[in-house]
C-alpha cells in the first residue's frame, strides 16, 4: 500500500473510507500512541496480528476532506506532514487489516442474470442474499457460503461450490 491509497478496515461490518498517510520502516509493536494519559502500540491493540507486521498509517478520508479540502492536490509524500499540520487525527494499523477500496467494484453493476441465477439456486435449495454495492450475489447452503461475482467467478470452499459454478456458468 502506497500513501494515497484508499482503504478500508476489514475488521469494520461499516467502515469509513481512509487514506494511507504514511508508511513507515516500522512495524505495529514500534508504533505507539497514547489514550487518556496512558501509551499503546498498534501490536497491544490488534493482539491477533503478528507484532513484527508492517505498520499502515491512515487518516479518515471524511476529516482529511473537511480540514484540508485541497489534501489530493499534495504528492503522496507529503501527505502525513499536512496531516499534522492540519492536525487531522492519524491511526497505525497493521497492514492485512487494512483492504484497498476497489474503485471498479464500486462502479460496478449487477448483471442481469443474477436474478435468473438466484431463483435456479433458489430451486436447488440455496438460500441467496444480493448485495448491489459490491455487485455480489452470497449463497448458503448446509453451512457453506459461496460468493458470486459480477464476472461470474465463485469464491468459496469445495462441498457445493461445482453446482454454484455450474448453475452460473449457465447463464453467465
């Protein structure tokens, strides 16, 4: 991840879009922060994560907008000192916490043959849920979960996951 990328936090069920400001030569256990008069690292606060993993650090894209309307205008290099300069407030996160926001995918568009592919899956027992932001259809079936894409791909364990294929290939 470059300074400038967008991204959002994987760990979030609705996540704030934000902007890597900086990416130092440090790792989440270098990185501290302070909360109420007592310091922290990134590593303390994302115990699941390896301490040694590449330390991110990000800046809410709302705030970045509201307090330094003109911040896209900066090369990326020089983002983190505006940031502080602006006094715009700034996280340390490890790295696989962190997603890239896919542009594309928020362009994208749900296909028209989803709807036929939901209700041939639906006959087939699957239960299928839509989601039009990501262009996704999700299907379930005896546990296992199965993701759709607009392009027709299937993400998923093996179990069902030949009829999904299948059943999407067929009309996709």
């Amino acid at each position: 991840m470059n300074e400038g990328t967008r991204v959002l936090d994987r760990e979030d069920d609705d996540p704030d879009e934000a902007v890597v400001v900086h990416q130092p030569e440090k790792t989440i256990a270098d990185w501290e922060y302070e909360v109420d008069g007592e310091t922290y690292t990134t590593a303390e606060s994302n115990p699941e994560y390896d301490p040694n993993e590449q330390l991110v650090v990000i800046a809410f894209l709302d705030q970045l907008t509201k307090e330094w309307p003109d911040w896209e205008d900066v090369p990326p290099g020089g983002l983190f000192d505006g940031v502080r300069e602006h006094g715009i407030d700034y996280y340390g996160f490890p790295e696989s916490r962190l997603t890239v926001v896919d542009e594309e995918a928020d362009a994208a568009s749900v296909p028209e043959e989803f709807e036929t592919i939901t209700d041939r899956l639906e006959e087939n027992g699957f239960e299928v849920t839509e989601d039009t932001e990501t262009a996704t259809l999700t299907v379930e079936k005896y546990g296992s979960e199965y993701i759709v894409s607009s392009d027709g791909s299937v993400e998923g364990e093996e179990g069902l996951r030949n009829r999904v294929v299948s059943i999407v290939n067929r009309y996709l």
